[in-house]
C-alpha cells in the first residue's frame, strides 16, 4: 500500500499538517538509527498519556470532588506545584510521583501507599481513602487528608514491611498503618486504623490512584461480610458493621457530597467508571475508634475467605538477616540504607523491577544494578536465582533485549554475570558461559565497521540507550558496557579452558578499547572541552554523566583520570541544582541515582565532595526512605518515573558499601568515605560482611583509651589481597595481618 501518499493525501485533503513530515524532522535531530522508538517506551507513552487524557475530561470539570494529593496540590494556584492546563495534551503527576509499596520478600504483589495515606490495593487500580466528617458535614470541621498540608509517614521494617501515615487537623486525627499479610499462602492487604475526634470516620472507595482515574464500573455492599465487592471481583472487608453506606455514581457527583442523604441502595452501577463509596462510622468523644480493613489480593469468594487473617511463612527479619549491616552514628543514613536494602528485595522477588507501579516491568539495564547492589549486600543466593532467568530472555542472535534500541544490555549482562563469579567465588554454570560466548559475539557483530572516514567507526549503532541521554546516538555509555562485556567473556572463557574464546575476546576488548579511546582523543576541543562528551558529535551536556560508567563502575580509567575528573567538573558546574545532578533531557529533575555515581566518581579519586552529594542525595529521600526516579526541584515530590525506584536504592547500596569497603586492582581500599563526623562522635562504626574478589570483610571501628581502633573479620577464599587504610583525616596504611587490630593515627 502506498501509505506515504494516503497520509500525505489525507492531510491535503483536511487541511492538516502532515504527521510524517513532522515525524521525519523529529528524528532529523537524532542520528539516523534501525530503531527510531522502542516499541516498548512508545508503548509506554501510550498507556501514559491515554490515562492523561482521561484525566482531562474528569478532573477539571469535577473540582468539588475529594482528590488525591497530586491532584489537590497540582491543580491549586496557590500552590508551588500547580501546572497551567491550557494547551496541554494530557493532565499527569509531573509533580508529586512519590509512593511506597509494602509487601512480601517472596512475592511480586505491590499495594502501594501515597504520601497523604491514600492506599491502591491493586496493580494500576482503584484506591481507599480515609476521612474524617466533622458534624454538620461541613468542610472546615471535617479531615481530608489529600488537602492537609502535612502527613506524618514512615516506614516499619519490622517483621512485616508497613506504611503508617498520620494526618489531623482540628483535634481530628487518622493513623493508617499498611501492611501486606499472608493468609495460606495468598497475599492479603491489611489497612489497621485509629481515629479520633468529633465525627464519622468515612472509608471512602475512590476511582483513581496516584497516577489518576481508574474506573470502578460496579459496588455491592455485602452486609455478611460486612463490606463491598468492587468491580464484581475484589473484596473490601471492614471488621465492624458500618453505620450506614452511602453509594453514588458519577452523575450523581462525589460520594463526599451524599454522606447526610438518605441511603438505602447496596449496589451501584457506573457506565462512566467512576462509582465511589463511603462506609461511616461513628467516632465516640475522647477516644480513639479503631477499625481494621482487609483485601484480598487474590480473586476468592468472600464469603468463605480470609475472615481470619495472620502472617505465615517466611518474614522480612529473615530476608534481612544474611545481609550486610551498616552501623554508623547517624540515624538517617542507617535508616536509608535499610530502606534501600528492602527496597531491593520487594522488587526483585520474581524478576528485578525498577519500581513497584510505573515501572513494575523488566529491563536488563535496571536489573543489572540492582543485582549488583544485591550481591554486595551478600543476596547471592537471590542473584543466583534471578540470573538464571536471564538466558531464557536471550533471543537466538544473542542480543539480551527489554526494549528495541537498547545496545547496553549485552555489555551489562555479561559484566553482571563476571561480577557474580568475582563477588562469591562461584564457578557461572554452563548456561551462563553459553549466553556469555553469544552475547559477547553479538556485540562484536553489532559494532559499526568499515567506515573508516567515520568518527564513529567501531562504535556500537546510534540508539535510545539509557532514554534520558538524550536521541540516538553513538553513546559512550552503550560501547563502555560493551568493552566490559568483552572482558566479562575473556575471563570466563579463560575460566573454562577455552582458549580459542579466551584470545578472540581479549583480542576483541583491545581493539574496541582502542577504537573508543582514538575516537574521544579525536573529539574537537570545542565540543569536549578536556572532557568526555555522551557521544562523539556532542557537545558537552548533561547526558555526558554517562560517560562516567567508564569510571564507576567499570574502571576503564585509572584513578584521576583528567578527563574523567573534568567531566565531573563540567556536570558540577553547569548540571547541579540544590546540590544534586540536574538532568535537564527526559527526566527535568534532580536524579539521585545519577548525583550517587557522580560521589562515586569523587569518592574514588579522593575527592571529599563526595560527601556533600551523600548528604544531599539522603535529604532528597522521602520520609519512607524512597526517591523517585527524578525529583521536582520546587515542590521536591517525584517528576518523573516510578515513585519508589529500584535503580535509586541499588546506588545507596553501593553507595554505603564503598565507603568502607573499594576495590581497585589487586588492592581493597577500607574505610575511605568514612565521615570525619562519625569519627568524631566516638561510637562503634561497623559495616558487613560483604563479598569481594578476595573473599567476605566486615569492617569494625571502635574508640577505645588509646584512640580509634579498626578491624576487619574476613573469610579470604585464598591469600590475604593487598588491604590499604585510608580512613578520612588519619594516617594511611596497610594491613599486613587483618587478624591484628589497626590503630588509626591522627594525620
């Protein structure tokens, strides 16, 4: 079919502009490449923006309704976070992308909790909001937490992983604490309650979640329960009979405005999809009203189900109790680093997800890292299992593919895979080396030759990359991970006696490491600036914070490299805001992950700064101990990506961990991002066990009469490695016998 010209005709003919041309001079701007969209992030997009659109046409014209906290702060004019709406295409959170998912280590099921409380049960569903009515039902008497300007949030990591927020105003007060519950194996959401105040505590079912609308077509109030069955299949479960329910459709408005009507009808229909629903419940004066909620997670007859709930199987104290501990003199990096911990084993309990919500779905590139941060925390067991999924997603050619376009995933696979080796001593099984060999024969293939008159020759296609670079291009990030997947495949070949592999791909790392070096030396001056750009043709940017993968974590440049250190202080002058990295392409925001890699950087060429991004980066944290993928720089909420984002947590880790425990060649550095402060409050610091090339370390610091004393307990699989101290503000030295307390001394 001539499609050009149909389209073309169709323009002409409805005096419209023509979508390809505008299309083909949107990818004049990208470097001409195989794969212009992913399928997947297109994909994405759509969903995205379809539920954009949606809310256009229910939001605005519906203001009097009670809102989620996006809503209710974005669409404010007296907020910092309000959006005009005029011209745009679609209404999403682009200010407040924060939530935390509680769960179970074994189980990829992810209720998640916004700021205000407000708490969706269900993957992409509907929600439970909780209010107080004051008497007379007027609004300035009654508590909605969505509209209150302050929520007390945090996060239990207990034996069971739970969320309690508390709102009040006006002697009001609610306290929701969110927890998931096993039930015979199948996962149930508990919502325990207290309220006190003058009022009705009102358990309000709404049609929409922190992304926005969701449609509840369809209520029944069960009275043997009691409670209702939403959608005619998921069941809400109060453990006390309501004092009256109150059911409303969209044409009759929000349920908030029918609470004092007359209500006798136990089921509801909406064609619109948005039903909503209030169960009230007297509040008796100067006492608090607890009530519990309970929702299966799994389609089960109600009646006959989960009347009795309790915990069953194995808990998060145990999921937690192999791990490296972290103890240091400061509540709020322990607690992050706790969080993250768990952050990681909520999303990597079936697959490794990069969030519980927007981004509950598999790529290689997010999986890699978090893996990474798992493994040095000592999961290796965890890993293992993960890893053993990853050649089943290989396709024949070996390309490891999540999304088209994406030319980093081979490199990462196969580093990951090495990592896996190096960190617990563990021969890769068969499987592994046989996904490895073809891997690394993909990238070989894959890499642009016989163009010599083409800076880029030898380099990887044009591709999307890590999205947030920028378009396609030639990106350093993508060819960095694919020199690492090469040397991963050298090891390995040499590992298993294949000899013919081993010298191929060592052969093949030096002529790609070769071709990148030349082609970054070849850069114009004024496109580099001493630095390396995120592509040859590139000026310096923000995307350049890519780049610096060739440091962190792939050291293919010594220590104070002048490029790399130049990058770095291109990014900290023209690319920080409020302290953290700023990235300006996709993101629009403060991005903790990348403001992490860039203190790795510093942490790794002695750089003290690195502790001022540290501090930075924990500020940035929610009161749960989460960042979304990007953060607002006004409103500080999330504005872009997941709310909880696993890729953020990994980076934590890795973080914590490298401050007391780096690897350099055939050297582990101890204690070199240890804050002078921790030192100077003279309590125990102590972080492990975490793996090594070498062997598992703990590292132990404890001030005793004659000054501060550092141990290591360590199980080396062989000879003792090369251990250099370089405790911040003390003497460095070496250990010679870890079996022998290290006396620091004041420099």
């Amino acid at each position: 079919m001539p499609w050009n010209f149909l389209v073309k005709f169709a323009a002409r003919r409805y005096g419209v502009i023509n979508p390809l041309d505008i299309l083909a001079k949107m990818r004049s701007f990208a470097q001409p490449s195989e794969i212009a969209e992913p399928l997947e992030l297109l994909r994405a997009g759509i969903l995205f923006h379809a539920r954009g659109l949606i809310n256009t046409r229910a939001i605005q014209h519906n203001l009097d309704w009670i809102w989620p906290f996006w809503v209710e702060k974005q669409f404010n004019p007296n907020d910092p976070s309000f959006i005009p709406r005029a011209f745009s295409f679609s209404h999403v959170n682009l200010t407040h992308r924060n939530w935390t998912a509680v769960g179970h280590p074994d189980l990829s099921v992810y209720p998640i909790v916004d700021p205000r409380g407000l708490v969706t049960p269900l993957y992409d569903g509907w929600s439970l909001d909780f209010w107080i009515i004051g008497d007379g039902n007027d609004d300035d008497q009654s508590l909605f937490p969505s509209k209150a300007e302050t929520a007390d949030q945090f996060l239990e990591m207990t034996a069971d992983l739970a969320v309690s927020t508390t709102c009040q105003r006006n002697g009001k007060k609610i306290t929701s604490r969110v927890r998931l519950l096993l039930c015979d194996t199948r996962p149930v959401l508990e919502i325990a309650l207290q309220a006190s105040g003058s009022g009705r505590l009102a358990v309000a079912l709404r049609p929409y979640n922190p992304e926005g609308i969701q449609f509840v077509e369809a209520v029944e109030y069960i009275q043997g329960l009691p409670g209702w069955r939403v959608n005619r299949e998921i069941a809400v479960m109060f453990s006390q009979t309501p004092e009256k329910v109150v059911l409303s459709s969209y044409q009759d408005g929000d349920v908030r405005h029918a609470l004092n009507q007359p209500s006798t009808r136990t089921r509801i229909e909406s064609r619109v999809g948005m039903a909503t629903a209030a169960a009230l419940f007297p509040l008796a004066p100067a006492t608090q009203t607890h009530l519990t909620i309970h929702v299966p997670l799994e389609q089960e007859d109600p009646q006959t189900a989960y009347h009795t709930v309790v915990s069953s199987g194995r808990d998060w104290d145990d999921a937690r109790r192999h791990l490296a501990q972290l103890s240091v003199p400061d509540e709020k990096i322990t607690f992050l680093y706790q969080a993250s911990l768990t952050t990681l084993l909520l999303l990597s309990s079936r697959q490794a997800v990069p969030g519980p919500y927007t981004y509950n779905r598999f790529w290689f590139r997010d999986a890699c890292l978090m893996l990474h941060a798992l493994l040095a925390a000592g999961a290796a067991d965890r890993a293992k299992r993960l890893l053993d999924a990853f050649p089943e997603k290989q396709k024949h050619n070996g390309y490891f593919q999540s999304q088209e376009g994406e030319w980093d995933s081979n490199g990462q696979v196969l580093w990951i895979m090495d990592r896996f080796h190096e960190l617990t001593g563990r021969r890769v099984p068969k499987t592994w080396q046989a996904a490895m060999f073809a891997g690394a024969d993909w990238i070989q293939k894959k890499r642009l030759k016989n163009m010599p008159a083409r800076r880029h020759n030898g380099l990887l296609p044009p591709g999307f990359s890590a999205e947030h670079f920028g378009p396609n291009d030639y990106y350093f990030w993508d060819n960095f991970w694919g020199l690492a997947g090469f040397r991963a495949a050298a090891r390995q070949a040499d590992l298993c006696g294949d000899e013919s592999r081993h010298r191929r791909y060592r052969a093949w790392a030096a002529d790609y490491e070769k071709t990148i070096f030349r082609i970054i030396e070849s850069i114009p001056e004024h496109l580099a600036k001493g630095c390396i750009p995120a592509a040859p043709g590139r000026r310096m940017d923000a995307g350049a914070v890519g780049s610096l993968v060739a440091d962190y974590p792939l050291k293919h440049f010594p220590r104070k490299d002048p490029q790399i250190m130049n990058t770095v202080t291109f990014l900290m002058e023209n690319c920080f805001f409020k302290g953290g990295f700023f990235q300006d392409m996709i993101h629009s925001g403060i991005n903790a992950y990348l403001t992490l890699s860039i203190a790795q950087t510093l942490l790794r060429n002695n750089d003290p700064r690195f502790q001022e991004l540290i501090q930075t980066t924990a500020n940035l944290a929610s009161s749960t101990g989460q960042w979304p993928e990007a953060i607002h720089p006004q409103t500080l909420g999330g504005c872009m990506g997941d709310g909880q984002h696993g890729w953020a947590a990994a980076e934590w880790v890795m973080m914590i961990r490298n401050l007391f425990v780096r690897e350099e060649e055939g050297i582990l550095v101890i204690g070199a991002g240890i804050f002078p402060e921790w030192m100077h409050a003279k309590a125990p610091i102590f972080f492990g066990p975490t793996p090594t090339p070498y062997g598992t370390v703990s590292v132990h610091i404890s001030h005793e009469n004659t000054g501060p004393m550092l141990r290591l307990d360590a199980a080396w699989r062989k000879d003792q490695p090369k251990l250099l101290v370089q405790v911040p503000g003390y003497q460095s030295g070496t250990i010679s016998d870890c079996q022998k307390p290290f006396k620091l001394e004041k420099i």
